[in-house]
C-alpha cells in the first residue's frame, strides 16, 4: 500500500485528489492542522507528502516536514508559473492544477518509483550505480531548468539531461518556441545523410500530426520548408536507415494548451521501464520552464512596447507644453494691455470678458505648468534646491495666498500648527506647490459655508495610521516626521478610488468635479515631489463626508538630498 499524506485546507482540491487516488494501491490521509501532520508522520512515515503551495506558512512547515522525513518523496502542487526558489529547494518534483490525472498519478509512481530504487540499492551494485547515476541526471537536469529563463537553453539542458540519464543514439526535437518558425534539432553520435534526415523529417512531422489529430495544430509543417539544426558528436562515422530498427520513445513537450514542441528518441539497446519513466519525466519537467520563459519574454517585449510608449507620450507633452507657452504668453501680455486701456477705453461688457479671457487663460497656464512639471519629474530633471527650514513658514504662506480664493468661496481657511517643530531639510518652493495643489482641491470641491483646516505636528513612525489602501506602497517608515494634514468638509472620494485619485490624469466621477473640471495631474506631481524628499503622501476620505489629505516629511537629514 502506497501511503500518500496531502497537506491541503482547499475542499475542491482535497476532493479531487481523493477521487484520483482512490485505488488499492494508495493510501490518502488529507491534512491541514500542523500538529496533527507532524504527529502523523512520526506516527507512520510516508512514502509520499503532496504539498498544496496554497497552505499556510508553506516554507517553516516544509522545513520541519524534511527533516522530520529525509526519505519521503516531497511533491509540491503549484497553481502558478513562478515557483519560489526556496521551495525548489525542497522539492522533489511538481505538479500542477490544471494537469490531467494519469500525469499527477505518473509523476507520484515515478518519484515513488525512485524512492524505492534508493531503498534497494544496497542489493545490488550495478542497480546501485544505475539508480544513482539516474537521479542524479534528474536532479541535475531539474536544477538546470530552474536556473534560466532561455528557451534555447531549456531545451539544450532537456537533450543533455537525457543523453546523460539514457544514453541515446540520436534525439529528433521538433522545438516551435526557439526560432521564429519551427525547427528540427538533431542530436545524433553519427553523422547522418541528406536521406535519412528526410525521413527523420518525415517521421517527426507525422509524429507531430498525431498530436493534433483531432483540433488545429500552432504550425503546418512542411518536409522540404522545415529547418534543421544538426549536432553531431563522431562525425567520422554515419547511421544508415538501420536506426529505424532501434529501440524509441516519443513525447510532447506540453503543459495544458500550451504546445512547445515534441521528440523522439533512438537507442540501440532496448529501454527499460525506468528509462521510460525518466524520459518522459524529463519531457513533462521542462514544459513548466518553458511556460515561464515564454511568459517572461511577453513580458519583456510588453514592457519595452509601454516604455517606448511612455516616452513617446513624455517627450509629446513636453514638446506641445513649450510650444503652447510662447502664444499664451502673447495672449495674455494683449489682454493686459486692453484691460489697461491703453488701447482705448474700456466697457464694463468688454471688462467682463477681458476677465473671463484672462481667467481661463490663468487656468491654461496652470495646466500647462503642470505637463511641463510632470514631464520634467518623468526625465529626472526637475531641480530641487534643498535647506533646513520649518514646515510652519510654508503653512503661513500657503494659507495668505488662498485665503481671498477661499473667502470668495465662502469657505473658512484655518491653521492648527504645532509649537516648535524641528528644521526638516525641504524645498520650499515644491511643498508650497504640494500644499497649493491639496488646499486648491479642497477648496474646488467643497460646498460653501464649510470649513478647510490645515494643520501641523510631530509624529513618530510607530504612531503615524496609514489609510489600508496606501500600505503597500508605504513601507519601512522610521523616526519621527513632520506630519501635514489639509481636511476638508466636501463631496469625499469613494474607497475604492482612493488610489485612482493619485494616478495621472484620473478624474473621479462624480458632479462637481465634471463641473470643476482639471487635468487630474496635481496629486501625482505632488505625491513624486514627496517622494523626492523621502516622504510620503495619502488619503483618508468618506463620500459626501470630507476628506483628510496627510504627508509627511523625515525629520532626519536625507544626505543625498542636501
């Protein structure tokens, strides 16, 4: 009887190894409880402990289980790509979900299988030196596999692990993921003649057909079209079509839907069960990898295309900013000089819209500060001129520039500073932008007759609260800060666009800011120049309610910034 331990807290799961293992042969015990696994185990070793990558604090209990079990066979079920290096450590060999039946029962018959040779060997030193020989193959080939994320490299370690465990004759690995078209890799001792390679082609595009019998193969393979790379080891000497009548084995190289490749292996003395077991565990192994490289390479090709595109888009803005800068500039030196009168007198209407021109021509200019400012953090250039000074003084100056904006609102701007705060090492001028932009937005979106406070303190990193939403990017807070705060009574921002509010150019939705308007731009400039200075910045808010702006600044010199 094959005992099986399952380290699983998933009901689906445990319910469908129960039904894949559910012959005489094995023996399930489903556990979940860590003092009931370790009290199994010193109770009744296992020849097999499935691990579920899903349980929790899956590293410590693995440890423990490995030295508690040196000689049980430690399989780990994997629902993702990415395998933690600290598992491969550990692990035996894997599985997946999404794998069928008879390869989960394979893969556990075949370390099994292995686990049982190692017990054998004392019998028998040629069986000792085979076994030994093999594993190590295996586990050399398997490390090699977690080592990489080259294709080429995958399948080049795939050949070698197999010439090194069996011992072959000659490998035809049809491989569609190296080469932007398939390719034949022909790994042979002898040399081989145009003819023989012609069948070789043929052999394998039959071989490759059979796999899709029945649904659409990736490539149409032709004969005379399919490439071929040869690698041959003793060239002196040359196979005829008497390698047909060797020994064979052939598998695809697969994992769910995802297709990389086949091949087809010769030897001239007959396999053995164990050779086929090897082989076909070598084939399965390298699909997971290759999955993973193919998914890394997406990946990369993904991320150049949006860089590219990120700075197509920078370099746009900033182009389109300057140019825009030079006629506005012109626009409103004209409307100063006709609202002078300079040019003639002028009416109480055309007053009223050489004001609205001049308004809306402010508020362009402001937009276009921002492009610019945004474009410039982008690139790395925007300056910073950093000294000691005292947060209050950007506070007060804040406070009398926007308090006439504020009163025309009908809105109250008060100040709640804190006494002696230390020195920080600031500039000035950018906390002044990040406090204008964050008492403007709360001036924009509050209602008339309510109230904006903003206030000033020192706090210590243990007691600063940090909303839920923003903790993933605020980490590793030490010492004390000076902590800001803008609070207002206005529409709030739901939960779940508390984050949004400091992506560029977002907007959230609701009524009045379509009516306020803006280019979403001010949060995320002021959340980069926080960051410039080592601080950070986020929201506490409720619909409807207010909401309470925070960021902070260290109190500790920062030695890069001086």
């Amino acid at each position: 009887m094959i005992k099986i331990l399952f380290v699983s807290n998933i009901a689906d799961t445990i319910s469908k190894f129960n039904g894949i293992f559910n012959k005489n042969t094995y023996e399930l015990t489903c556990l979940s409880d860590e003092n009931l696994i370790f009290d199994t185990l010193m109770a009744e070793p296992q020849d097999i402990i499935l691990i579920d990558e899903k349980i929790d604090n899956i590293k410590n209990l693995n440890k423990k289980i490995k030295q508690i079990c040196e000689n049980s066979i430690i399989i780990f079920l994997i629902s993702s790509d990415k395998i933690d290096k600290e598992l491969i450590k550990f692990a035996n060999a894997f599985i997946t979900e999404d794998m069928p039946e008879d390869l989960i029962t394979s893969t556990v018959n075949i370390n099994l299988r292995m686990k049982n040779s190692l017990e054998m060997l004392s019998n028998s030193n040629k069986d000792l030196a085979d076994s030994l020989y093999r594993l190590n193959a295996l586990y050399d080939t398997s490390s090699r596999f977690s080592g990489t994320l080259d294709k080429a490299k995958l399948i080049q370690y795939m050949i070698e692990g197999m010439d090194k465990a069996l011992s072959f004759s000659l490998t035809a690995t049809l491989s569609l993921c190296t080469d932007d078209e398939p390719v034949l890799i022909l790994n042979s001792l002898y040399e081989l003649s145009d003819e023989l390679i012609s069948a070789i082609k043929f052999r394998t595009i039959l071989n490759y057909n059979s796999v899709f019998e029945n649904k659409k193969a990736p490539f149409e393979l032709n004969i005379d079209t399919l490439k071929v790379v040869k690698h041959i080891k003793y060239p002196a000497n040359r196979f005829t079509f008497t390698l047909f009548q060797y020994d064979n084995m052939f598998a695809p190289i697969s994992l769910g839907d995802d297709f990389f490749g086949c091949i087809e292996i010769f030897k001239e003395l007959s396999f053995t069960p164990e050779n086929a077991t090897c082989f076909q565990t070598i084939a399965q192994q390298v699909a997971l990898p290759l999955k993973s490289a193919t998914l890394y390479q997406e990946l990369i090709e993904t991320n150049a295309k949006l860089e590219k595109l990120e700075r197509l888009k920078s370099e746009f803005i900033s182009i389109v900013s300057h140019e825009l800068r030079t006629p506005l500039t012109s626009i409103k030196n004209s409307l100063d000089i006709l609202k002078s009168g300079r040019c003639g007198e002028v009416t109480q209407s055309a007053e009223k819209f050489l004001s609205m021109a001049m308004r809306n021509v402010q508020r362009l200019s402001g937009i276009i500060n921002d492009l610019l400012d945004l474009s410039k953090i982008e690139a790395g250039k925007m300056d910073f001129h950093f000294a000691p000074a005292n947060i209050n003084t950007v506070i007060g100056y804040v406070k009398s520039t926007l308090s006439e904006l504020a009163k025309s609102k009908g809105l109250l701007l008060i100040t709640e500073e804190a006494e002696n705060l230390p020195n920080i090492t600031i500039d000035c001028q950018r906390l002044e932008q990040v406090l204008t932009n964050l008492v403007s937005n709360a001036i924009k979106f509050t209602p008339s007759d309510k109230t904006i406070k903003i206030t000033s303190g020192l706090v210590n990193s243990s007691d600063i609260h940090i909303n839920e939403y923003f903790k993933s990017q605020i980490t590793k807070l030490e010492g004390e800060y000076v902590q800001v705060c803008v609070e207002d009574e206005g529409i709030g921002i739901a939960e779940k666009d508390l984050l949004r509010a400091f992506d560029k150019f977002a907007q959230i939705e609701n009524t009045l800011s379509r009516k306020e308007g803006g280019t979403g731009l001010g949060l995320p400039i002021a959340k980069q120049l926080l960051e410039a200075h080592k601080g950070a910045i986020w929201c506490d808010s409720e619909l409807n309610k207010g909401s309470k702006f925070y960021f902070i600044i260290p109190v500790t010199k920062v030695e890069q910034l001086v």
